[in-house]
C-alpha cells in the first residue's frame, strides 16, 4: 500500500507544489507556525501554505520585529489571508504559558487545524541553561514546543469534532538526527564525559568527525550532539502525540526531516564547524536544498490524507511505522530508540515532570 498519495514527491519538490497539490485541506483552514522570520523555512512553509487561501495563519517567533516583517511579506503576495502573530520565546516556559493563553483568549479563532512546530536553535556554541534549567536545546526545541502545542490543544481537539479523521494534525519538525542519534537519560544535563555514558547514550564518533569534532570521547558537551538529542525528542514527541490524541481524537501527529538548508538556524556553529559542513557538501554527504524545498516534507506531513490511514505502532513493537519522514516520504532510517514507543513514554514523563503539568488528554 503506497504510504503518500504522491510518491512521485522527493527531495526537489517545492513547497508550493505540495500545496497546489493538496489545495482543498488548506483552503479554509486554521493553521499555525512557529519559529518564522523571512530567512527561514518556517516563512516558506506559511508563504506556501497562504498560496491555497487558508483562513487564518498564526505565526510564532521570539522577535515582533521579525514578526511583522513576516505577515507583511506574505501579505505582499497573498492579501487576502488574515495574519496573526504570536510572540513567544520557547525557551521560557512563563512566555509560552502567556502566549497559549494569548491564542486561546482569541474568540475570532475557536479552532485550530494543523500546528507546524518548526521552531528550533542548534548549535549552541557553550553549555547553556533556560531560566527553566534545562539544557538549551532540549528546553527550547522539545520543552517548549510540548508545552506550547498541549497548552493550545483546546482548540485543536475543537477542530478534530468537525475535520475527518486524520486531518486535524500536529507536525514536529526534526532533522537527520534520528539516524543518528537517541536521548542522553542517564545525564540529560550533560555532566559527564561522552565515555562515561551506557554504551546505548554515548554519541556516534565517527558522525562527530565528519563535523569537525574528535576526541570527543573525553568531554561531556559537544554542540551538534545535544541539538540531536533533542531533534530526537521531536519525533518522540509525535509519537506520545498520537498515542494520547489518534484514537479518541483523530489527531494525527508525525515528524520530519527537512534536509540541509542554508538559515539562521546555523548561526551559532563556529568557522571550523562551518568549514566541515561545507566540506560535507563538497562530498556529496549532504546536498543543500531551496528553501521551498525544506518546507515541502512538513506540507507533505500536514496534509496528505493519505498519511494518517499508515501511521501506527508496528505489531511487533519495535517502532512506529511513519513517524519520521524524509524527503516527502515516511523513512524505515530512523535508529530503533528514536522511534520506540517506550521511548516516547519517557519523553512525555519527563516534559510533564520539567513543566510540572500532566496532559492525559
């Protein structure tokens, strides 16, 4: 049984194809974005999206300025869409607790369709904290976004009692990370060196080096591994998603890859690490991609139909068929923790134990 509707779709579709493609899930509809500034594939996902008349379009970011800049470029091509901005900084769970409670007070907007979680920081050159105490991407990238996204659920368990099953969705944006990485549990904070770690948590060394890192075995933060792990909690994420909201919702949840695309996500990586992708790409190992292109694989998760009759926990329990995608298509590449259902339980436990909020839903 195909798993999209067009597996004709791959690594050069644009995200205006797919939303041409699938004209008839977004006109009308509610849909919100975070982490969008003009530079960044959050800003082609909206601008993709505001080509096929939805009916409102939310998005999120840290800075109004940008914000603006944002609504006004998408209203330069599509006028006739209305706009709304969110500002929220997902490293602060008291700023997404006040723009939850910004969306949820806007009684013009009782539904919500489909949420794009695209937000994201890497990189980040030296060991950091939120104000929350939690180590900055993790807080930012998974923290933030699964407090956000449950905070606003109202309004997406509201849209699923008129959408058919499936149709009402949350995407998580994540990166190659699942192929490569898993959770750091025993040492979330990373204390203790990489060596010291269960053999299961240390990091892949031979990946590091192809980013310029070595002897890694003997320190305990290196800045590309703690963006996977939390890249990795994004599909996590998805997966206690669907598990809590699929049945008795029909809210369907997935995560995706949207390959190497040149943003401001990069900024924080030094001139050597800057270097070593470049050299990467040189090899052919990774081959960068239009903006329109990074936004295709979230369209192609937000709304395809066809997705949510695959998607589900494999019987044999090992992973969770359709969890991650890449290149516009549900991927088998993912390491086995990265999609494991017990995995995910983890996760929930312990976003729920860091915002000190349980959501059963």
């Amino acid at each position: 049984m195909a798993a999209t509707t067009h597996p004709n779709f791959n690594a050069k579709t644009e995200g205006k194809e797919v939303t041409e493609a699938f004209k008839d899930v977004v006109a009308g509809k509610t849909i919100m974005v975070t982490g969008v500034n003009t530079g960044g594939i959050g800003f082609s996902t909206s601008q993709a999206l505001a080509s096929q008349s939805p009916k409102h379009i939310i998005i999120t970011g840290r800075s109004p300025d940008k914000l603006q800049a944002s609504i006004d470029a998408l209203k330069a091509d599509y006028p006739n869409v209305d706009y709304r901005s969110l500002q929220v900084d997902l490293s602060s769970q008291a700023s997404v607790r006040k723009a939850a409670e910004e969306l949820l007070s806007w009684k013009d907007i009782p539904t919500l369709d489909i949420v794009i979680n695209s937000a994201g920081v890497m990189g980040v050159a030296e060991r950091t904290f939120t104000e929350d105490g939690i180590e900055m991407h993790f807080g930012t990238n998974v923290v933030g976004h699964f407090l956000l996204t449950n905070l606003i659920m109202p309004k997406l368990i509201a849209a699923s009692k008129k959408n058919p099953k499936g149709a009402t969705r949350i995407v998580n944006v994540s990166s190659q990370s699942p192929e490569v990485s898993s959770i750091r549990w025993s040492d979330m904070s990373f204390d203790k060196k990489n060596k010291d770690l269960p053999t299961s948590e240390q990091p892949n060394y031979e990946y590091l080096k192809g980013w310029g890192y070595t002897g890694m075995e003997d320190v305990a933060y290196v800045p590309v591994d703690a963006y996977h792990r939390s890249k990795v909690g994004n599909i996590l994420f998805g997966i206690g998603l669907n598990k809590r909201l699929f049945a008795q919702h029909g809210i369907f949840s997935t995560g995706v890859h949207p390959g190497v695309i040149f943003t401001e996500l990069g900024r924080n990586f030094s001139e050597d690490t800057m270097k070593s992708i470049l050299d990467m790409m040189e090899s052919g190992r990774f081959v960068p991609k239009t903006l329109g292109a990074g936004a295709s694989n979230s369209l192609t998760a937000a709304l395809d139909p066809k997705l949510a009759q695959v998607v589900g926990e494999r019987k044999d329990g090992k992973d969770n068929w359709g969890a991650y995608m890449v290149d516009c298509q549900i991927s088998g590449n993912a390491n086995p923790p990265a999609v494991s259902s017990d995995e995910a339980e983890k996760l929930w436990k312990y976003c729920e134990g860091v915002v000190g909020e349980t959501f059963g839903w």
